[in-house]
C-alpha cells in the first residue's frame, strides 16, 4: 500500500504541518479542511488549496493530495480523479531550454531600416545594444585598419554617411517637460528655445556618469531625447521609475520611439551642399546655424534635420519615418557620387569622436566619473535654483579629492607605438612590482588626420598634470612611454563644425 501521508498519533488537523505541495505551501490539513467545508469535486479541491497550481502542475504533489482527499471523502482515488494539466505536461529540463548552442537564438537581434542596404554594401558588422551596426565597409583586399583610414579621411576631405538609427529615441511631452529635464540633466533646460538642440549629461544619484545624449525642443512642452545606443532601454525604464515613484505630480509623458525614426547622418565639409540638393530647408549657415533643428523635406519624404556633430565635422543627422527611409538613402547615394561619399561604421565614428575628444559612455567611464572627472564641469549647472538628480552626489568628500582619475589625452612619445585599450599606466615604471597604478587607457587609435597614434585616459589628478609623462607596462616587458595632452587633439577651436 503506497504511503500518502505520513501517520501521527495526533489527527491532521493539529500534527505538525504535513506539506504535500511543496511549491505552494499546501498542506495535508488544508486538503482535509476543504473536504469538511463541502469542497468535495477535485478541481474545487485544488482551487480551494492551490494544490497543483504551480509551474510544476501537480507533477510533485499531486497524487499524495489526491489520496488524502480521497480518503477524506471516503471514495478511491479513482473516483476522485485528476485535475487538468496545463503545457507542459511533460517537465522541460534547463539543459533542453539552454541548449548546447543557441546561435542567434540567444539573444534577440534588431535591425535598422537601412540593413539590407549595409548588407548588400559589404558591411562587417557588430553587435550594440542588441542592434547590428556597420562595423566598417571594406572594398577589395582591405582590412579594418585600410578600410577605416580609408572611411576617416573621407569625412575629413568630403562627406561621409553613417546610419544612426540606433540612437535612443525618447518623445518627452506635457506642460512640466522642462522641469523634468530640469531634475534628471545636469544642466538647465528652462531657457532651450524651439528649434535648438542641446547636449546633456546624466548622472545617477552618486554623482557619477550615466547617460549622455541630444535633447532638442520641438514644441514649448515637447522634447525629442536621444540617448547612447546601448542606454536607451534603461534611460526610459529610469525615468519613468524616478516619473512614478518621486514626482508623480509632474505632468509628462514618454514614448520611446527609437524603432519609428530612421536617422542618417552626413558628416564633412561637403554635407552641406549635398543635403542642399535634396531639401527644402534653408541649409545656410546663417538660417541653420549649429545645434539647431529643422523640418521640411528631404528626397520628398518629411523629415526633422539636426545639426549636430559627434565627429567634429559640419554634420547633418537627417530623420525619417523609418518606413520611407531606404528610399531617401538611395537618392543621398546618388546624389553624394560628385562629392565621394562614403559610407563609414562605427570603429570610423569611434576614431573621429576622439580625435575631438567627445566621450563614449561605457567606453570612457565606467560607473566611477562625475563630470568634473571628464572635464566637463561646463556641463553642470551648480547655479540652478533647484536640485537634480546626482548634485549631493558630486558634493561628496570623496567626489571632491584632488588624486581623482581624471580623463586626459595621451600621446606616445614614439608615434609608431599603440597604447593598447584597457593598458594600466604608473608615474615610475622602474618601481618594483607591485606598482602603484595611477590610471588606464580608455579609447586608443591610430589617427590619419593626426599623423600619429593618440590615445585618451583616465589618470590621477590628470588635469593638473598636462605636459608630465606616464607610462605603460606591457605584457612583452617593454614600457610604453606617453605625454599626458589635452583630450581634444583635433580642431580645438571646434571651426570646422561650426563654418
């Protein structure tokens, strides 16, 4: 005779818990205590108890409970009968759901609107943020390193073509838009007119980097965000939560709309009169003046024009519904073949950013930078009548020390010499080990338009240090040498993307 329940010289009711469900806690006496209320049918007996309404579906406990409530009654098991299972009825084990290689299974992939484009073009690709980005366009018998000076010397001498489409895309609207980028920016908002465009930081509240991007104003209570490729899932899931659970009176509303807009950027002193043949915005410099917006149409399909520069270039990031933009792109193609326009990837866009210094987040901080550590004090609004989110962060003791890593350019003293990404830096490279490690490499490439390797850093007390030496140990014995610059090595004045 099978064993259901463990005998007791005390009646169920008052044994010790006898569990027969262990996932949901039922117990032996439940079971009996919902026999004695009338609850006699099987399916009232589990709804009563929640006997079997677990992920395993009664596959653990089910017969011993059927049992008791079978003898409870006083009928068979037989008579009591089974309740209804639910998929799976068979356990599925971690190993089936894992399986031994899940290929592009793994992990969910998006693509642009203009990917069978980059793919009939020849693009390598890599992944961010789940999208497939160009990586670099090489012609025949190029490797990354030909095909990226290949792509940067492009954009500085002509135009080149990148699709952004993967930027964070966030529609902030309502009367209390302003006071909201107010709070979670670290600089002010209030004064942003219609139809400019400005660049923000965003901080956790410990002070430290979390998110840059563009915000422009579209409307007096409406704002287009963008954000880091990688960042724009947890920037909205942030702000909503800071939106619900901190100021709830506030009156905004987000709509992530990434997926809606496709976005192509011309970049080089060429995209002015290119983009000047397909539009019906007024492109002189005067109407359309740096960080600012307009609409009209491009290749006869509406679109939304920012000019912003991420490569320090005369720069155009052209918008469209993401529906009509392989049509646009076809007729920028053919309208670029007079200036050589090139299409370039992200490695290009990654040398061009830090020739000029401007910072990947992820890349260039790492969860320990405020802004004052990457220089970029001119970014925060200490004078604003109000707080944000990070102020009292910054504020800290620890925030404030001289020695802390401090991002700087470094530039080897040999220009043949790589400083390789991620390579610790010391002051005395004769010190025994273990050596006192001052910093690291963050971002490093080889320049064209420089003539010479370069590379950017963080570095104790590094901006008080320009002009000093550090040095770099490398696995092979050998020691680096590099003269701690300024982080912007490329058009300090910032004239080429402002002509």
């Amino acid at each position: 005779m099978a064993l259901f329940q463990v005998p007791h010289d005390k009646g169920t009711a008052r044994a010790p818990k006898q569990f027969v469900d262990q996932q949901n806690d039922v117990t032996a006496a439940a079971i009996e205590l919902a026999t004695r209320e009338g609850f006699e049918s099987v399916e009232h007996v589990k709804r009563y108890t929640a006997l079997g309404f677990g992920t395993d579906q009664g596959k653990l406990g089910n017969i011993n409970g059927l049992a008791i409530a079978a003898r409870s009654i006083g009928i068979t098991i037989p008579e009591m009968g089974t309740t209804m299972f639910r998929p799976n009825y068979t356990p599925v084990t971690f190993g089936a759901v894992a399986g031994r290689h899940c290929g592009h299974l793994f992990e969910p992939v998006r693509f642009t609107a203009l990917h069978a484009w980059h793919v009939k073009n020849g693009a390598e690709f890599e992944d961010v943020g789940q999208w497939k980005r160009p990586w670099y366009f090489p012609k025949a018998g190029e490797d990354i390193h030909a095909a990226v000076t290949r792509e940067c010397k492009a954009v500085r001498d002509s135009v080149g073509l990148l699709d952004a489409s993967t930027l964070g895309k966030i529609d902030i609207q309502g009367p209390d838009a302003r006071e909201f980028l107010n709070r979670i920016y670290t600089n002010a908002w209030t004064k942003l007119d219609v139809g400019k465009a400005r660049y923000g930081l965003m901080c956790k509240e410990d002070g430290m980097v979390f998110d840059d991007g563009v915000t422009a104003c579209v409307g007096d209570n409406h704002f287009i965000m963008t954000t880091t490729t990688g960042g724009a899932a947890r920037v909205l899931q942030w702000m909503e939560l800071y939106h619900q659970t901190e100021w709830p009176e506030l009156k905004v509303y987000f709509t992530s709309v990434t997926d809606h807009w496709a976005t192509m950027t011309l970049s080089g002193p060429n995209s002015r009169k290119l983009l000047s043949e397909l539009t019906d915005i007024d492109m002189d410099k005067e109407a359309f003046p740096f960080m600012t917006w307009k609409e009209g149409n491009v290749g006869g399909v509406p679109a939304r024009v920012f000019r912003i520069s991420f490569t320090g270039e005369l720069s155009y990031e052209v918008n469209v519904q993401a529906n009509y933009a392989m049509g646009v792109l076809e007729q920028i193609i053919e309208a670029g073949k007079k200036y050589n326009l090139t299409p370039y990837g992200t490695e290009t866009m990654h040398v061009l950013r830090a020739e000029k210094g401007f910072i990947i987040v992820g890349q260039d901080t790492d969860g320990s930078m405020n802004p004052d550590d990457l220089n970029m004090s001119w970014c925060v609004g200490r004078n604003k009548p109000f707080s944000w989110i990070g102020l009292r962060g910054m504020n800290r003791e620890d925030c404030l020390r001289d020695n802390r890593k401090q991002l700087v350019g470094l530039k080897p003293i040999d220009p043949t010499k790589w400083l390789p990404e991620g390579a610790q830096l010391v002051f005395d490279p004769k010190q025994p080990i273990p050596m006192d490690m001052v910093g690291h490499v963050t971002s490093s490439y080889a320049s064209n338009s420089l003539g010479y390797s370069f590379a950017m850093g963080v570095v104790k007390g590094g901006l008080k240090r320009m002009g000093e030496r550090v040095y770099s140990p490398q696995a092979d014995g050998s020691v680096i040498e590099a003269e701690i610059v300024s982080s912007v090595f490329f058009d300090p004045k910032g004239e080429r993307q402002n002509v």
